[in-house]
C-alpha cells in the first residue's frame, strides 16, 4: 500500500504549548518503521511545520490509505481533514489514532473516518495496511466498532521509530529552552492513578528493554532528548542502569524527563546521579500548593514534597518545570498564593492549567455535572480554555488570574534575564514570541470568554 501519515496543526483558535515546543511525531514514526518493515510505501506529513497544507499531497500523489493522529482537541480537525480527503481521492481509506482514539473512540465516528485505531496502534496499522478490503480491516481487534469487545493490548517492543522519514522537519523539533530535540519513551503508561490524568486510562504500565532504549539512543543525532514516559522515575535500579549503560557505550546527550515530586524527595542521590548523566531539567506534576486539592486528584504526594522536590532538583542543578492545576473554587487570594509558593524558587517555570477532566478519565465522571464546555468544541478541550463556571469570580477575571500568574512568575523579569544568559537570545526570542501569543489569546477571553 501507498500509505501517508498525517500530524495536523491544532485548530487556531486553540490554546496550546506547541508556541513554545514541537515535538517530533514519535508515534508515526514509529508506525512508519513498520509498514516499511512490512514493504509498503509510506510517506510522513509534519502539519505542525510544513507549509503545505494536506491538499497540495493530495493533488501531488494518490494514497490507498490516510491515517492520522491527534488529540482530543484535533478532533473536529481530524474530521474536516477526512472529509477533505474523500472528497478529492473517495477511493482512499482513512484510518485515525492516538491516545484519545485508544481511550475515547466513538468521538472520531464520522462518515469519512472509516477506521478508529483504538488498541496496539503500531502492529494494528500494520494490519491494517495488509487488508485487501474493508470488512476484512473492521475485524481487526484492534480497529474500533460500537459493541465490540476491546482487545488486550500488547507491550510494543523490537520496532524502532524510523527518524529519516522526519529529516526534513527535524530542525523544527524543540521542548521550550532545548533546541533540536528528539524524543524517545522507554516505558508505557502510568503505575499511578491520579483520578484526573489520561496516562493511566491508555494501557497498563510496562517498560521498554533498556538495551533496546541505548540502542534507540545511538541512533539519534540530536544532543537534547526529551524522555516522554509518563513517568521516567520508576524505580531505582532502573535508573542506576540507565546511566551505567549510558556510561558504558560512552553516551552523552542530554536529557528532560518527567518525574513525581515523591520520588525526587526519597532519592536525591538519584537526582544528582541523573543530574551528572545530563539531565538537565524534570517536569514535576506538582498540580497544587492546597493540600485538600492534591487529596481530591489522588495524587499522593503532599505539599510539603512539592516544596522539597523543588529544592532537590535546584540542588542538583536541575531545572524544574512544574505543572499546576487550578479549581473552579479558585478565589484571587489562591492565584496571589501560587505566585508566592512559585517565586520562593530560583527559577520558576510553570504552566498553569485549569483542572479540564478529560473524558475517559474517573474525574470526568464525577464532574460532569458542573461542566459547561460543549464536547464539540473540541478546539477549547486544550487544558487552557475553562471547562467550568468558575464560583468566586468570573470568567474573564479567571483568564486575566491565569494570566497575571504566568507573568508574575514564568516570564517575570528575573526570569527572563536568566533565560536569556542560560540559554542564548535565540532560544529566548523564540520563547518569547510563544508567550506572546498565549497572551494575546488569553486577553482576547478576558474581552469575550
């Protein structure tokens, strides 16, 4: 089969870091390694950063089978994508995936999307890519259909990402201050179970081969690495290992990951181990500085970790980057006490997110009544736009707190001059310019929410 795989661009109006990171498709590319195992001609298209919109590969070349991938906030894009595809090649089969697919599938039924990929997306593809007709590729366990029973899903392993069929957008891949980065996961899933989190919802946790990890690595030319696992701190031998075969295949790159602040705390001899590997930065999920919030969200880590890992991490000489939930409850002292908890580092870099249940997840289920976004637009389920009605104040006064957090803390003037000596003017500029236009979008909510 001819086979393109297809990253779209957010819907405009969305809220979303991608102004300060792109990413490289890891999933696709790995989805590409196998169909070209498996002897079919695959092409990939970066949205995010080509300038070509999908029509112009359509007029350029005839595919047999379309696939994309996306969050939920692509959905409805997804949909104009297919409808654009059928409408110009109808003998194309379209196919989508992804996390919100596996988790969320009947959101992508949609008379030009003829397959939902919703479990082991990789070797699924690749069966699918091998059918010869389309009652054939609907009973496939892992293609979705109302009813149908979901399949056990399998830990991938032996397939490598193929990063050549990237090569033309890769100098456009970065996460925030680190420049040409590539990404790699050496686990799957989540052994936690934070009731508002979509990682654990998308299959159970297992952990790559750390061989086959080092033999990935060896293979990247970029010099920055983003770890993506949901959670890279897992346990401690795993990670003295990881830097042992680092060490013994001369390896020297340099890393971001996430970790839990839990962790961080009971291990800072880990930290300063991974610190001297080059791990240059950790993005905690430290979601709340209010203890009665951290026990809702089951996180079970406590406020006083939060602190703690923070100061290990500076310790080390490890940038953190925090991740921080706020509550409908929110009241303009809460924000005004998230900036002085922040500004107690040395180096606050923080995205504050309202709490957005995701569906699919066990908080979603519990908050449905109280919210008030419309599933449909699709464009504002990008953790930025509020999903509720805020109770101490209102909508617009929410974004402006969001806002006035941010600036007080993130892109503060201390912080703005370290950027700039840390990282060069370069990174800073392109940094800048993202936080601009969150801004931009944020006071045209706090005009008209």
């Amino acid at each position: 089969m001819r086979v393109l795989l297809v990253r779209p661009r957010p819907d405009r109006r969305s809220i979303n870091l991608q102004r300060f990171m792109i990413c490289e498709p890891l999933e696709l590319e790995t989805v590409a390694a196998k169909l070209a195992a498996e002897g079919h001609q695959v092409r990939l298209v970066d949205l995010l950063v080509d300038r070509h919109g999908l029509r112009a590969f359509l007029r350029r070349e005839r595919y047999d089978l379309i696939a994309f991938t996306g969050y939920i906030n692509h959905v409805q894009v997804i949909k104009r994508l297919a409808r654009l595809v059928k409408r110009l090649t109808p003998g194309t089969w379209t196919a989508v995936g992804g996390v919100h697919a596996e988790v969320v599938p009947a959101d992508f039924a949609d008379a030009a999307i003829d397959y939902v990929i919703w479990a082991n997306g990789v070797a699924t593809m690749a069966a699918l890519a091998d059918c010869d007709s389309p009652a054939a590729a609907m009973g496939l366990p892992g293609v979705w259909a109302p009813d149908k029973p979901r399949p056990a899903l399998e830990p991938l392993s032996g397939v490598l990402p193929d990063r050549r069929i990237t090569a033309a957008y890769r100098d456009h891949y970065n996460y925030i201050y680190h420049d040409h980065c590539a990404t790699l996961k050496t686990s799957f899933g989540c052994p936690f179970t934070c009731r508002f989190c979509f990682c654990a919802q998308v299959c159970p946790y297992s952990e790559r081969d750390l061989a086959e990890v080092m033999e990935e690595i060896e293979l990247i030319e970029e010099d920055n690495i983003f770890i993506v696992d949901d959670n890279f701190l897992s346990r401690p031998w795993r990670l003295r290992e990881f830097c042992r075969q680092l060490d013994i295949r001369g390896i020297r790159k340099h890393f971001i990951a996430f970790g839990r602040a839990d962790y961080i705390v009971k291990h800072p001899e880990d930290i300063r181990l991974l610190a001297a590997h080059g791990f240059d930065a950790f993005f905690v999920g430290l979601e709340s500085f209010r203890a009665g919030d951290l026990s809702d969200y089951e996180k079970r880590t406590s406020v006083g970790q939060n602190l703690a890992a923070v100061r290990v991490l500076e310790g080390a000489g490890v940038q953190c980057y925090a991740g921080l939930i706020t509550g409908p409850d929110w009241t303009r002292t809460d924000f005004d006490n998230l900036v002085s908890h922040l500004n107690q580092f040395d180096h606050p870099a923080v995205n504050i997110q309202p709490i957005t249940p995701m569906p699919g997840t066990p908080l979603y289920d519990d908050m449905t009544i109280s919210l008030n976004l419309d599933r449909e637009r699709a464009e504002r389920w990008d953790m930025a736009h509020l999903a509720f009605t805020p109770v101490a104040m209102s909508a617009r006064a929410y974004y402006w707190n969001l806002l006035r957090a941010y600036w007080r803390t993130s892109a503060g003037a201390t912080q703005r001059r370290y950027l700039r000596s840390r990282y060069g003017r370069r990174v800073y500029r392109r940094v800048r310019r993202g936080a601009l236009g969150i801004t931009l979008q944020y006071l045209a909510l706090v005009v008209r929410p």
